[in-house]
C-alpha cells in the first residue's frame, strides 16, 4: 500500500498544477467531462459583445481536450479545424449527445442542413430525451419550414422548461405563420425565463415594425444586452419583407375580378 506522504505528494502536485494552469487545460478538460461547459464561459462574453470573448476562445483553442478545442476553432472561425476536434472529440466520448448536437449546430452555421440534422438524430438515439438534441433537430427543420420542427420545439421545452431558446423559435414560426398572437406568447414565455432572450426582443421589435409603430423599447434592451447584435436587424428585415408581400398579394387579390358565368 501506498503510505500516505505519497498520497500527499500528488495531491500537492496536482494541486500546483491545477493552479498554475495558465492555460486551462485541467478546468476545461473537467468541464467537458461534465456536459457542455467548455464554450459557456465564451459564448456569454459574445453574446455581450465583451472584447474578451476572443481571447476566451484562443484559450479553448488551445486545450488538450478536443471537444474545448473545437469550441475554439469554431470562435475563432476555423471551421475546417473545428470539424477535425468535433470529429476527435466524437470519437473520445461516443455516448456523449452534447458534443454531436454542437457539431451539428456548426454544420448548420454554414448551411450543411443534411449533416446538422443527420448530428442532431444521433444525439437523440443516444439519448431520446435529450433536449438540447430536441432543439437542435427543431432549429434544422425550421429552416426548411417543415412542420415537424414546431412540434420538436414543444417538446424540447417540455423536456427543459428553462430552455427559453425553444420558446424564442416556436415565437419566430409562429410570426412566420402569420399567427402573432402565438409569437407574442412565446416570446413572452422565453423572456420570463431569460430577460435577455435576444431573439425573442427581435421578434417582439419586427412586431412593432409590422404595426407600423415608429419606435420600439425592444431594440433598447436588445442593444443594452450587447450593443452589436446584428441579428435583430436580419430578423426584423427577414419579417418586413414577410409583411410587405403578403400585403402586396391581399392587395393584388383584391383586384382580380369575379367570374361572370
């Protein structure tokens, strides 16, 4: 057996390791083992606009774990580098469904629908009440409007009633179907679980724009929360194309005339 003074001398050097760790590779390679902690810290600081946010995701990038490391690529915009670490990290942790739903979140950044979905139905037959799969699978379908993505977003957010991302989509379908009142409840219901659901605030602001008011309290708080979230842009110019052809066609139709028989 091993004497005690040996026990302590590990832990003394763990201990120094741990916090001479300039790098973070013993934080990020537990985290990692815990679920998807390796990209929060970074994702907030982006999501504020912070400057930090790029030398958080330099650190990731930089880590010995390879999922971490690909949430670093992916920040830093090396989505070549980051397929690689996914692929590697997927490989460490074959039961893992959080690492595949990142991946396929990456592939649907750049439009690659097919393997994002393809992603996000492995992380569900690992794990068939996964939420963030749940989500995941319901972001993909969206962007084909199929209607099986609304149905994926009720039940992500019945899995995790605090995943106010689910609410914030199912506010975004429910607009594009022209259905306000339903879009105006779910993004209710999404910022009652985060004030700072930024795409419920840009769905609430393209609202307003459709009802012709002239300004909007929703782009204040959106650009209070991070002053460079150009989203609320594409999404409020996504709806007033939406708006302006649907009166172009309600005007259009009005003008054809009845059959005479």
């Amino acid at each position: 057996m091993k004497s005690k003074s040996t026990y302590l001398v590990v832990a003394l050097v763990l201990t120094v390791l741990y916090v001479g760790d300039e790098q973070r590779w013993f934080r990020q390679m537990g985290a990692a083992a815990q679920g998807p902690a390796p990209y929060l810290e970074c994702e907030k600081l982006a999501e504020r606009a912070d400057p930090g946010a790029r030398a958080c995701y330099q650190r990731l990038s930089q880590s010995r774990d390879q999922w971490a490391r690909a949430e670093g690529l992916w920040g830093l915009g090396d989505g070549a580098g980051a397929t690689d670490a996914f692929i590697k990290a997927a490989e460490a942790s074959p039961k893992d469904p959080a690492r595949l739903v990142r991946w396929g979140y990456l592939f649907l950044s750049v439009d690659q629908n097919g393997d994002a979905k393809e992603e996000m139905e492995a992380a569900l037959k690992l794990n068939p009440d996964y939420a963030p799969a749940m989500l995941g699978l319901a972001k993909v379908l969206s962007e084909s409007f199929d209607g099986k993505a609304m149905e994926w977003a009720q039940k992500a957010a019945k899995a995790d009633p605090k995943l106010y991302q689910a609410h914030e989509l199912m506010a975004r379908m429910h607009l594009e179907d022209n259905n306000p009142e339903k879009a105006l409840a779910a993004a209710k219901e999404a910022l009652a679980i985060s004030p700072d659901a930024l795409q419920a605030l840009a769905v609430l602001a393209s609202m307003d724009q459709m009802d012709d008011k002239p300004g909007t309290e929703w782009l204040d708080r959106i650009f209070k929360a991070n002053p460079k979230y150009g989203e609320a842009y594409e999404t409020m110019g996504h709806f007033f194309v939406q708006n302006r052809d649907r009166k172009s066609t309600r005007l259009n139709s009005s003008h054809i005339p009845l059959s005479r028989m």
